[in-house]
C-alpha cells in the first residue's frame, strides 16, 4: 500500500463527516470542504492504486 493510498483514507473519512454536517446544518460550507476533500481523497487513491 503506497503512501497516496495511506493519506486518502482520513481524507475520505473527513469528507464523509463534512458532508453528513453538511446534510444536517444546511451550511454551504461543509459542502465545499467535504468536497475537495473528496476529490483530494478519490485523486490520491488513483495515485496509489497506479504506483503499486
């Protein structure tokens, strides 16, 4: 397992948090940080998948 492939996981679980939060409070903001932390997690895990 790569190091890109390490760093997504806590990105993806963060993201997943952001949007639930995002869900419940209805704040524009947690949806835009749950998603670039999605992007950065699902970018991350391609980098990984690709290098091993």
């Amino acid at each position: 397992m790569s190091t890109f492939t390490i760093i997504a996981i806590p990105n993806l679980i963060f993201a997943v948090v952001m949007l639930i939060l995002a869900a419940t409070k209805k704040q524009t903001t947690f949806y835009i940080v749950g998603g670039v932390f999605m992007i950065s997690a699902l970018v991350n895990g391609v980098i990984g998948v690709s290098l091993h």
